[in-house]
C-alpha cells in the first residue's frame, strides 16, 4: 500500500508540475470528462461538456477538410511535374517519323497511358502509303470524324478535352488495342487555318483512369502545346 501510494503521489506531482501532459492527450480528457459527468449524475446538464463535444466534432471536420486539401494539393503537384516532364520530352525529336514513336513511347509512359493515337482528318480518299512508316500512333479519317467522336452522340457545346469510358466506336481508331482500352482521353487539336482539326487520344486499361469528373486544366495545358508543336510540323 505505501508503494502504491508512493507511485500516486509521483503522478500527482508529475502532473502538478506538468498538466500539458493531459491537455495534450485527447483520450486521457475524454475520460476525465468521462468520470466528472458520471460524479455530477444524470439529473445536471453540464453546458460546457457540450459544448466541448460540438467543438472537438467540428475541430474533427477541421482537419478532415485539412488532410483532404493537403492531399489535393499534393496530387495537382505531382500532375503538374508530370505533364511538363511528358511535354519536353515530347519535344526533343527533330524529325517528325520521331516525334510520333515518342508520343507512343516515352510521352505515354510519363503520362501513364497505354495507348496514344493522334488522329488526322484528310479528305483524301487515298491514303498515303508513306503513312505507314510512321508507325501505329497515327491515322487518318474522314472530314467530321474528330466533331462526332468527341461528341459522343451527345449534344451540347464542343469540349476541348472529353474524359470518358471508351465506346464501341473506339476501336476505329485504337485498332486491336481498343479490345482492353477500357477509359481515354480525347483532345481536339486546332492545326491552324485553312486544316481540318485533328485529336489526340489517350488511352488506359484502367476504367477509372480517366472520368468525366475530373479536372482537365493539364490536359488543355498539355494538348495545347502539342497542337502547336503539330502546327510546326505541317508547315
């Protein structure tokens, strides 16, 4: 019994000489408050514990909120170096066959996608045979084509960017890979006046890489850099 007390009174005086040691700890205030409802009875109402319940509730979706906007932040950072890696990447070739085997080689994998297509309108009904040499990343298609597929069959004003779930009509353009291209991300592309437009599509296995909910400032960022780059080219 003397040590017992002995140690109690060590506590007492340890806490004596440093209550930050409770305040500090939110479970150890929770039982104290705890045991001072349970000493007071059921009949009183102590205002001030609810009081303490409704801020620490609230302090509660302070720093929910706080960790989800620290998380955001963190993910449009990490977004944002991505993009810029994949565009100087995109813009180190100095001829045009290379510059389309890195779109769908280095610049695909930065912006972890499985598959890039970038899409021409002509209205050539031959086909150039030189095309061929420039790869799977490029093909060509009939006037209208980039309106109607963005579009979806929806109607509505033109979006510069679409994040969606592919659709039958992709594998027009994704050829075999379009069997497990599940998401993509279209991008209209203005190649300068006096051309048809063109688009870049991203694909991904994943169904959930890209979403209609999404952010797509990047994106516009990133397909407006490589619009301009194709503008280069063309000329």
């Amino acid at each position: 019994m003397a040590e017992t007390a002995n140690i109690a009174a060590e506590v007492r005086d340890r806490l004596i000489a440093e209550p930050e040691v409770i305040l500090e700890d939110r479970d150890l205030m929770k039982a104290l408050i705890a045991a001072n409802e349970r000493a007071m009875g059921a009949n009183i109402v102590d205002l001030r514990g609810i009081a303490m319940e409704r801020l620490e509730a609230r302090l509660d979706r302070l720093e929910d909120t706080h960790r989800s906007v620290i998380a955001a932040a963190y993910e449009n950072l990490a977004g944002t170096n991505q993009v810029h890696r994949a565009i100087l990447q995109m813009l180190d070739p100095t001829e045009f066959e290379g510059f389309l085997k890195n779109i769908g080689g280095e610049v695909a994998q930065i912006l972890r996608v499985d598959c890039v297509r970038l899409v021409l309108e002509t209205v050539q009904s031959d086909h150039d045979p030189a095309l061929g040499r420039l790869g799977d990343v490029l093909c060509v298609a009939e006037p209208g084509f980039v309106e109607s597929y963005m579009a979806g069959g929806r109607s509505g004003p033109a979006r510069t960017v679409v994040l969606r779930q592919t659709m039958p009509e992709s594998e027009t353009i994704y050829g075999r890979s379009g069997a497990w291209i599940r998401s993509e991300a279209a991008l209209r592309l203005d190649l300068g006046q006096g051309r048809l437009p063109g688009m870049l599509a991203l694909g991904a296995e994943d169904p959930h890489q890209f979403r209609a909910n999404q952010g797509t400032d990047l994106l516009t960022f990133f397909g407006g850099v490589f619009e301009r780059a194709m503008r280069r080219w063309l000329a």
